[in-house]
C-alpha cells in the first residue's frame, strides 16, 4: 500500500497561476489540463486569490454566468489566507 508521502511526491511541486483579469473559462481550462483543482491568481509576484473547481460551480455555473465574459476577480476567493 502506497502512503501519502508518496502520492504527494507523484504530483510534483509545480505551482499554476492566473491572472485576476483573465477569463475564468481560461483557468478552467488550465485548470483542466494541469489536473489541478486551483489556481492561485497572481498580480504580477503578487498573491491576491485563489480560484478553485468550486468557486466555478458556485459562482458560475449555477448563478448562469458567462464562462467566457467572467473575469478570474469575480469569482475568486480574496484575500488569500496564507
């Protein structure tokens, strides 16, 4: 049986980010093809949200909103708490 520490050192330690402007259909998509469930969403080196497969469904899919015409900062959870 495998253990945690092993399935954790599968993933990797690359870090994916998005753009607060960016349209949330792009960080699903990135979201998608990383295999990722978050994004942290950076302005510039700076950390100011975190978007996840949730805040998407919540914020998005269910209040019938644009993928495409909704920005990252709309949905994403602020500030991050870190």
């Amino acid at each position: 049986m495998r253990q945690v520490k092993h399935l954790l050192e599968s993933k990797g330690s690359d870090i994916f980010s998005i753009a607060p402007d960016a349209p949330v259909l792009e960080a699903i998509k990135h979201m998608a093809e990383h295999r990722v469930g978050a994004l942290l969403v950076m302005r510039g080196d700076r950390l100011v949200g975190i978007v996840s497969e949730r805040d998407y469904a919540r914020k998005v899919i269910l209040q019938g909103r644009s993928s495409a015409q909704t920005a990252v900062s709309e949905i994403m959870s602020s500030p991050p708490l870190t």
